[in-house]
C-alpha cells in the first residue's frame, strides 16, 4: 500500500531555489526517495506557515541561513510570533545551486541593457554584474523572485532583457542560460524543515536543538546563555543577537531576541533540559524551535540530511 503523498510548501514560484531545494531533498534522501511528494507554492510566507497550522499542507521548507549574508531574521521573526498552534522544526537542510543569467533564446550577455532579480540575490551577484563590459549602462531591476523575475523575461520577450534565476526556471520559461555561476562565491543556504508536530530524533541522528531566548537588555544576557551550556559541557553551535521586533513588547524597546543552536535534545539529554530550566529562570521567554537530526552531507553537493 503505497504511502499517502506528502504535501510540501514553500515560498515563491516554482522554478525558485527554494522550490528546487525542496525536490532535491525529496529525489535524493535515502528515507524519502521514492516517496509520493508535491511541491506547493504560496505567495507570502504567512499563507504558507498558516497552511502547516491548519493541516492543509504537511510539511514546509523554510531558508533560514546563507553562507553569503548570514540569518533570514524576518523568516526567524515569523516562527517566533506564532502561535494557536506553534509549528516546529523537525529537520535542516544544507543546498547549493549555482545563479544563472538568463534570456530569451538567441540573446547574448553583450545586448543586455536591464538585469531584473531578488534584491538579495542581485548583491549576491554584483561582482559579475560589475564585470560585464557594458555594465555601466546595464539598469538593474528588483523582483519578487527569481522565478517570477524568469517568467516576466519570457512574456516581455525582449533580448537586452536578462534574468538572474534558476537553470530549473529558464526551462520551465524557455529561456537561455547565458552564463552559470554568477554568484560571488559558492553560496550555500541552510534550510529548515517544518511540520505542525515535533518530532524526537534519536541519539544516533547526533540531534541538534534550537531555541529562540529573549533576553532583557541587561549586562551579563550573553554570558548568562553560554553559562547555562558551558557548565553543563554542551556545545553551543551558533549564538547570534538582535533587537526583538515583536508587536507585544513595544513596552520594552530593547529586548533582545538570541537565537541559539546547540548540540542535544531535552527529550534524550537530562543535561539539555537542566540548562534549559536553567535559561528559563533569567529570560523573559524561552521559545524551542524544534530539535531534529543533524544535516550530514555523505555525497558531497547531492546528499542531503538525516531527518
């Protein structure tokens, strides 16, 4: 009896990056390949997150991290603030493509007067674009995406027009790939997977736990958290700090929000929980994220995690 096909969200259009993640996480991990799956795009995050909460959907890839320009905090933000029910995180995902330019068939880098993208991923490309030998004329447009960005190159039809998108998008278009790799460098984006349950993964999967820890502005915040897990010989596996942009604490300006990943589950380590307890006793809030299996790439670029 087969098994009943897994619904997977993300946000954009397909073709996007993230689309191509999510495919490449389910064609090729040894637990999910084979597996019936579909892809679903949603237009704002919102839309998707609440598609978890309510069942419509099952699971949601979400990018979190990117080896170029650090955190996602607006997708970090929007797990924070949800509740009624919370959603959890119940794997990570590490996924490299290179960035394509791209154009209408016949069209070549020389004509090109107007490169349209993601704001994000047009820095992310700069350094070519600088390159280009027309560069100072070329008049650089931002898009919601770079799916929708390859698919306003298709309907516009022009050949001075290029898109920074996906090899995936420019077929799904019938675009060119004019060049592949435009990235500054190889840009790595770390991804979480979600479910509207958690999950307890096993000591054997070398379990990570991440947490959200807001913080009053007061001396001592940071050491506090390192403390909690340093007396306890737990490795703190990223610690980073910003401002708290939730609506409900405009009563205190400057709280802070330390998002916190460290080795262990709470579920399968007492020394988790303890420290845990511990962080709870001079926090304002202690939010968990999810615990999951640690992302181990075995195949180079092609391997995905164990989840």
């Amino acid at each position: 009896m087969s098994k009943k096909k897994v619904l997977l969200g993300y946000h954009g259009s397909p073709g996007a990056y993230v689309d191509n993640a999510a495919r490449h996480l389910y064609q090729n991990h040894s637990t999910l390949r084979g597996q019936s799956f579909e892809t679903v795009p949603f237009d704002t995050l919102r839309q998707m997150l609440s598609a978890v909460q309510s069942g419509d959907i099952q699971q949601a890839i979400l990018p979190v991290e990117n080896s170029l320009s650090g955190t996602i905090h607006a997708n970090f933000d929007k797990l924070i603030k949800l509740n009624s029910p919370r959603i959890y995180v119940v794997g990570e995902y590490v996924y490299h493509e290179p960035y394509c330019l791209v154009g209408v068939k016949g069209s070549n880098v020389e004509d090109i007067k107007e490169i349209v993208s993601q704001s994000q991923i047009i820095e992310q490309c700069s350094d070519y674009i600088h390159s280009l030998p027309n560069s100072g004329s070329i008049t650089i447009s931002q898009g919601e995406s770079t799916s929708s960005c390859a698919r306003l190159v298709s309907e516009r039809n022009e050949p001075q027009l290029a898109a920074i998108a996906s090899q995936n998008a420019a077929c799904m278009h019938n675009l060119e790939v004019l060049a592949t790799g435009v990235e500054e460098s190889s840009i790595f984006t770390r991804y979480f997977l979600l479910s509207k349950e958690p999950i307890i993964p096993e000591r054997h999967m070398q379990p990570k736990s991440s947490f959200a820890v807001i913080m009053p502005n007061k001396p001592g915040a940071l050491f506090k958290i390192l403390g909690s897990f340093a007396l306890r010989d737990i490795n703190v596996l990223k610690i980073e700090s910003r401002p708290s942009t939730r609506t409900i604490r405009y009563t205190a300006p400057w709280e802070y929000i330390i998002y916190v990943d460290i080795d262990g589950a709470i579920e399968t380590d007492a020394l988790v929980d303890k420290a845990v307890e511990n962080l709870k006793e001079f926090a304002t809030e202690v939010v968990k994220l999810g615990s999951y299996p640690r992302y181990i790439n075995e195949m180079g670029d092609c391997s995905p995690m164990y989840f």
